[in-house]
C-alpha cells in the first residue's frame, strides 16, 4: 500500500504542474476576419445591378463594424458613387482601401469587398480543473475567461485587438477634452438649490 501511494505522488505532482502558476490566462481573445467579395459592373449599376447587390448585402447579413470597401483598379470608379449610394443606406461608409482577395477582377469590373472581423475566446468557460485541493497556488482553469470574454465582447472594432488604433491628434489634446466639458458645462446649483419638504412624511 505504501509503495503505491509513494507511486502516485510524482504523478500526481505532474499533473499539479500543468496549471497555470502565472497571473497570464491562458485564456486569450482571438480575432477571425471573413472577406465576402462581389464583382459588379464598372461603368455603374442600373436598377438590376443594384437590386443583386441589395440582396447580396441582405444576405450576408450587413451589418455595424463590417469594412466595406471597392476594389477598383481593374475597372475605374464609374460605379463608386452607386455602390457607396447603397452602402450609406446601411448607415455605413465606403472605406478607402480593401484587403487583398483571392481570384482575379475581370476587364470592366469592380469588386466589392466586405470585410467581417469576429474577436472570441476558445474554449471557455473552462471547468476542467477542480478549485480545490490546490497545492501548487496556480490559477484556476477558467481564470481570465470572464475578463477576457467580455474585453472580446465589447470591443468596437476586433482588429483593434491585434493591430490596436494609429495615434490620432495629440496627448494634450485628448486629455484636455473632459476639462473643457466640465468647464463649459452650467453647475448644478446654477438656478438656485432646490428646497425638499420634510412635512408630510411618514
């Protein structure tokens, strides 16, 4: 029986070692883009043209955070100002540039190219390791799902995750941007404190 015992210790102290010891989760956030493409006519879209890519939108389900640009360069931007006609019915904006995508553009063609970019984090909830006993004091296996799952959640644009935003105006600038509100904005006792009643309570 003590042979045995003494056997299971170093397995046992084996499998301790494969949980996280550190304050890093495991757990991270991963961001997926899709690219749905359509070509359409260069020299601008009549009334057929625009109703496919109304329904081609419709189907793919358009929607806030999507990238949408138009790939140009094989065909001119006679058809720009239609397609970003639409886009704008979507309460979205043409971007300036568009991912490179597979296949090429034929001669009199532009492609429309929307690009969907989706931030999650695999694998959780992650239950797989018991709270207790703990005899190495590492992180629970879920440790950072919550964290890290509302952070995918909620962020406005996923790239921002991996490529973060290009610096934007200054440090001053952005720091002085809640005082000037404050500044600007009438106190509250500007009209005189309002005087509460303590008659009639119960």
């Amino acid at each position: 029986m003590l042979a045995a015992l003494l056997t299971a210790l170093p397995i046992g102290v084996a499998q301790a070692d494969r949980f996280n010891r550190s304050v890093e989760s495991i757990h991270q956030p991963v961001v997926q883009r899709s690219d749905y493409v359509l070509d359409v006519s260069a020299a601008g879209l009549d009334p057929a043209e625009s109703a496919r890519v109304h329904d081609w939108l419709d189907a793919i389900d358009l929607r806030y955070g999507d990238r949408i640009g138009v790939d140009s360069q094989a065909g001119g931007k006679g058809s720009n100002a239609d397609i970003a006609a639409i886009v704008e019915s979507y309460g979205l904006f043409l971007n300036a540039g568009t991912p490179v995508t597979e296949g090429a553009i034929a001669p009199g063609q532009v492609r429309i190219v929307v690009s969907r970019s989706t931030a999650s984090v695999p694998g959780c909830p992650d239950y797989s390791q018991a709270s207790q006993p703990n005899f190495t004091a590492s992180a629970s296996s879920n440790y950072g799902c919550a964290t890290n799952s509302n952070l995918a959640a909620m962020v406005a644009d996923p790239e921002d995750l991996v490529r973060g935003q290009d610096k934007r105006g200054t440090d001053a600038e952005i720091a002085t941007k809640a005082i000037r509100i404050w500044r600007n904005t009438d106190p509250s006792g500007k009209n005189g404190v309002k005087a509460e009643s303590t008659k009639g309570g119960n």
